[in-house]
C-alpha cells in the first residue's frame, strides 16, 4: 500500500497551478495556501472515507483502508 504524503500531494498541486499560468511567487499569492488547504482536505477525506472493495473468500466485502 502507497502511504499518502500531504507535502507531496501539495507540491504537486502548486506544480500542476504553474503548468497553468499561475505565479507562487509574490506578495499576493495564494497558490502555496492554496495547494496546502487542498491537499490537507484530500488526504482527509480518503482517509476518512476510503474503502477496500474484497470481491471474494472469507473477508468479502467492504473494509475501511487504513
């Protein structure tokens, strides 16, 4: 299982942000908050949510990930 890394999921973000047009730098920039918040959110929420989908044998069903 692949651990979820919230610095990294944020640098990704602020990544992506660039390849659009968006500036990191400068004293209005919110690109850095931004990412920070979304990525804080998202692992959160599949954290919080996320289910393992078990179609056979004895653990069938849905189990929470962990």
């Amino acid at each position: 299982m692949m651990a979820l890394d919230k610095s990294s999921l944020e640098d990704r973000i602020v990544e992506e942000m660039k390849n659009i047009g968006a500036n990191e730098s400068g004293q209005y920039s919110w690109v850095r908050r931004m990412a920070k918040a979304l990525s804080i959110a998202i692992i959160d929420e599949i954290n919080a949510n996320a289910k393992a989908d078990v179609q056979s044998g004895s653990s069938q069903g849905q189990w929470p990930i962990l």
